[in-house]
C-alpha cells in the first residue's frame, strides 16, 4: 500500500495587516522525515498551521493534506 503524501498547490495567504507572506506556493512531501528551517519571521508557523488546517489559504489556493496510519510504522 503507498501512502498519501502532502502537496500544496498554487497556495497563497495574506497576513492580516494585508501584506503577502506565500504566493503560488508549491510543495510536495513524501512520507520521510523532513524539516522546516527558515529565520525568524519568514512564516514556517504560518505554513504549519496551514498544513493542519488551523488557518485557511486564500480562496483560489489548494490545501490537501493526507495521512496514512497504516504505514507509520514502515
């Protein structure tokens, strides 16, 4: 069985003050461990509360996100 992995596709957010942190941001990860370095400020929070679906892109943008439990143990 493969497992699902994340993809963003054409996402986009605006901070609430109206400035532009992603546009037309493209990811694909699979199911190995991978990390999230940046400076302080760049929006790594941002994308993670994205990803678990804590915050909403801007309409137009794609979030999909799938889990697969039966391969965590793989």
């Amino acid at each position: 069985m493969t497992c699902p992995s994340l993809t963003l596709e054409s996402v986009a957010y605006v901070l609430p003050d109206g400035s532009p942190l992603f546009s037309d941001l493209n990811i694909h990860i699979d199911q190995r461990a991978t990390g999230l370095v940046g400076r302080n400020g760049v929006g790594k929070s941002v994308l993670a509360r994205l990803l678990a679906g804590e915050l909403l892109p801007v309409p137009g943008g794609a979030c999909a996100v799938a889990a697969c439990t039966t391969c965590r143990n793989g």
